[in-house]
C-alpha cells in the first residue's frame, strides 16, 4: 500500500495523516473492522500527547520484546484488522526475523475477513498465516472471542499482540503466556496486563522490534541482558509522565 496517498510530505502531520489513509483504505478492502476507525482515533489522540515518537522507555520495551520472540519456544505474532492494514509488510518482516508464527485473530470475527486478512498478508511474502482453523480456544472468553489455532497461539509460550481488548488481552495472560503488547495508551487493561507493554505506535513499534532483533540474534547475552532489563511498572510510569509532562 505505497500509492494510496496523496497527502503531501511536507505537511507537519504527513504519517499521521498516511496512517488514516491507511485505516481507511483497510476498510474499503473488508480487512479493518469500522470499529477499527475508532480504534486509531483513540489511538492517534495518545500519540498526540505523546508527541508522535518512540519514548525511550518503549524502546526499551521494543528490545525485550524482540528477545522474548527470539527465545521463545513457539512465538505467534497475531494480527488484527488494523495491525493488517497499518503495517502489513513489517509484521512479515518480523516473523521473519525471529521465526514467530502468523496468526490472524479477530476481535469481531467473520470468515471474510480472516480470509481477506490472510491473503493481504500473502500478497506482503507471508508464506504461512495461521487462524483459519480455529480448532483451539481460549478460556473464559465466548465463542468467537475465543477461538484461536490449536498449534498457533494455542500452543504459543511467547504472543505479540498489537492493539488487542482488554478481556482477551487478560485471558491470555490467565494462560500463561508472555504477552508483548503494543497499545498507545499506557492506562489501557491490555497495556496494564502485559508482561512488556510497548506504549508506541504500531507503525514504529513493528519495525523497530524488527531492527532490535536482527542486532540481537546471535546473541544470548544482551537477549538475557534486553529482558531483565526491562520493568513493566516502571514503563507503563514513564509513559504516563510523558503524556501529563512531555518529558
Ligand atoms: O480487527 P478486529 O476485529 O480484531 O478489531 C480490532 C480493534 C482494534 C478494533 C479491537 O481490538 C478493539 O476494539 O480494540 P480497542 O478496545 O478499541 O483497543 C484498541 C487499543 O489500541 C486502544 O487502546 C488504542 O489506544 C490502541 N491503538 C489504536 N491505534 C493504535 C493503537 N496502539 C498503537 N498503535 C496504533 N496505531
């Protein structure tokens, strides 16, 4: 999707601005929910406050999160109607990066979309997308809320999860997993039930995640070094004092 725009550059708001084009043209293709345009409005208000960029504090985030995808056992990266639409190619990249898994997974579940999720991310060098079986389930959450791939997130020990709900957000880490969450708003349950929030957006987070774990690699060391670093409380502050004080 390089060609949708035609706002210009130089506008002081331009990625702002690609980013809702991007939203909006997820709509039209049947891959963004119309909730998901009020997803990004609340989103774009929080990274507003944040001033539009990666705090240190989410960058350091950012970097654990990429280490617990590297070392996990089975890691999934699952991928809504706005993660598809915003960064559809980067999330590839990712997986590819770390050797997570793909795994459409719906907040407002219909087969169309989780097809026309699939074959986006097909057409962006996907090879494997999971989520069409759905033959596992998440506990305590009702039906379509809760149905997931067997072998994919059900089977996961490592999610990444960008922009998910509260409830399955919390399901989730009832079952043991190790939650990556990207949200931008650090006072949201997803964000607050992580085990690494990463309160940026989407649109940095993925790529930067990405650039984190080709540096780390082949490394075990600053993989170790990246996790124990990093302390949830201490993030999810930091980026509130960002938005009340700018700092
Ligand atoms: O495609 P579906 O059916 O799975 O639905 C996806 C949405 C996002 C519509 C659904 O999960 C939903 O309704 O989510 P919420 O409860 O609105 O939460 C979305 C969260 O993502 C909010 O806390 C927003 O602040 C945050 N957010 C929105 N846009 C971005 C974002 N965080 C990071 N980057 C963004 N671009």
């Amino acid at each position: 999707m390089s060609d949708e725009v035609e706002v210009p550059e130089s506008h002081p708001r331009y990625e702002s601005l690609l980013t809702r084009h991007r939203i909006e043209r997820g709509v039209d293709r049947g891959i963004t929910s119309r909730q998901g345009l009020i997803a990004q409005g609340r989103g774009e208000a929080y990274d507003y406050l944040l001033g539009e960029r990666t705090i240190e504090s989410a960058d350091r985030a950012e970097r654990a999160a990429a280490a617990h995808l590297l070392r996990a056992d089975r890691a999934v990266i699952s991928v809504n109607g706005n993660a598809a639409a915003l960064v559809p190619g980067e999330l590839v990249e990712l997986a590819e990066a770390t050797g997570a898994a793909l795994e459409v997974n719906l907040f407002n579940r219909t087969e169309e979309r989780m097809r026309a999720i699939a074959e986006f991310l097909r057409e962006h060098g996907a090879t494997e997308v999971l989520g069409l079986e759905a033959d596992g389930r998440i506990p305590g959450l009702d039906h379509e809320r809760g149905k997931v791939d067997a072998d994919g997130i059900g089977a996961a020990d490592v999610v990444l999860v960008p922009l998910e709900d509260g409830d399955r957000a919390k399901a989730l880490g009832e079952m043991g997993k190790t939650e990556l969450v990207v949200d931008l708003n650090p006072l949201s349950r997803s964000a607050q039930v992580a085990t690494v929030p990463m309160i940026d957006n989407i649109v940095r987070a993925i790529p930067n995640v990405t650039d984190h774990a080709r540096e780390l690699r082949d490394d075990p060391d600053a993989q170790a070094e990246a996790i124990e670093a990093f302390d949830a409380d201490e993030a999810l502050s930091a980026a509130e004092r960002a938005i009340r004080e700018g700092e």
